[in-house]
C-alpha cells in the first residue's frame, strides 16, 4: 500500500457512495451534456466489467467517472495547469494532446479526490494503455471505449464482444484496430505507450 493511499483505503462503501453522487452533481454543472453522458456511461460499464472480472466495483466506478475530468480544458489551460502545478510535460504532449487530459486527470483525482496511486494511474493511462497494465487500467480503458453513448459500430461490437471473455484481446484489438489506422490517417505520431501496451500484450499471450 502506498502511503497517500491511506485516506481513501480508509472510507467505507457508504462514504465512497455518498463521494461518487458528490462527483456526479459537481461534474454535471462543469462538463457539456454529451461530456457528462459519456462520463456517467463510462461509470456504468466500469462497474459492468468490475464485476465481471473481480475488481472492486466502486472504485472502478469512480475512477471511470473521473476519467475525463479533464478533457474539456483549452490547449492554454493544460499548459498553465502543467506550470502552475509543477509537471513535466514530455515532447510528444507539446504536439500532441492526446494525453494531456489523463496527466491532467489523474492529478486532479489525486489533489482533489485522495484516488489511490492504482486508480490516478488508469485514469493517467485510460487513452494510450501502456505496458504492464493493471486490471483497473484495463477496465477504464476499455470502459471509455464501449460504454454506451459510443456510436454503435461494428469494430465497437467487436471490441465490446472481446471485453466480456478476454481484456487483453478486446485491448489489444482497438490498438490494431483503432488507434493505429486512426493515427496513421491523420498523420498523427503513435503515442509510445499505446506501442508498449501492444508489446506487452504480444508477449505475455
């Protein structure tokens, strides 16, 4: 157990509850209806493959309703957030923002919420993945992917099909499914992480 872990490890079901409707009504007045929609959504099929796969279902519930809690700031927030708070920002997020809203959610989940380390760091990874990926990190990841305000398409079918037997295989298939063609299309830069989850996944199957 991590040391800033201890407050949150030390609230009951009840106060973890009565902290989930908190979130939910002060996320509600900050985010857009669609923003909230997907966020809520994202909460529900968290607590879908928590229960699924073992894993503490109200903590996936949080954590996948804080996951974008970031994700509606300006290109000039992220950076004044990174200044003001004293991160480190690498150089593929000074052309890409794709992970900015992770970094910048899992530190507001810590600061402001007390979220352990194991839950600030699927929230840190919930777009790219990366290696090692913890079962958390794997249900908030794929939680985003297939909750249901998602356009209901057929490679969401198949990756939401994938998730009910097997996280790494539905993972694994929207990194080559998804992520990569989508990247490749725009002319984007493959995020290193989402190359490592890959790896990691290749390996171990």
């Amino acid at each position: 157990m991590q040391v800033e872990d201890s407050y949150f490890l030390s609230l009951s079901n009840q106060e973890k509850e009565v902290m989930l409707e908190n979130i939910k009504q002060e996320l509600k007045t900050k985010m857009t209806e669609a923003r909230y929609r997907h966020s809520l959504g994202t909460m529900q099929k968290a607590k879908e493959l928590a229960e699924l796969y073992g894993e503490d279902s109200l903590n996936a519930m949080l954590t996948g309703l804080v996951h974008d809690i970031a994700k509606e700031m300006t290109k000039e927030e992220y950076f004044l957030y990174f200044v003001q708070n004293k991160m480190q920002m690498d150089e593929f997020d000074k052309v890409q923002l794709v992970a900015l809203h992770g970094k910048v959610g899992a530190d507001i989940a810590k600061k402001k919420y007390h979220f352990t380390k194991e839950m600030q760091d699927a929230i840190f990874y919930h777009t790219t993945g990366r290696a090692n990926m913890t079962k958390l990190d794997k249900i908030i990841f794929l939680a985003d992917k297939i909750e249901d305000t998602r356009e209901n398409t057929e490679g969401l079918q198949q990756v939401k099909e994938l998730a009910k037997r097997d996280m790494d295989e539905a993972i694994l298939w929207d990194i080559d499914h998804f992520i990569i063609p989508k990247m490749i299309a725009q002319r984007k830069m493959i995020h290193p992480n989402s190359i490592f989850a890959r790896n990691d996944i290749i390996k171990r199957k």
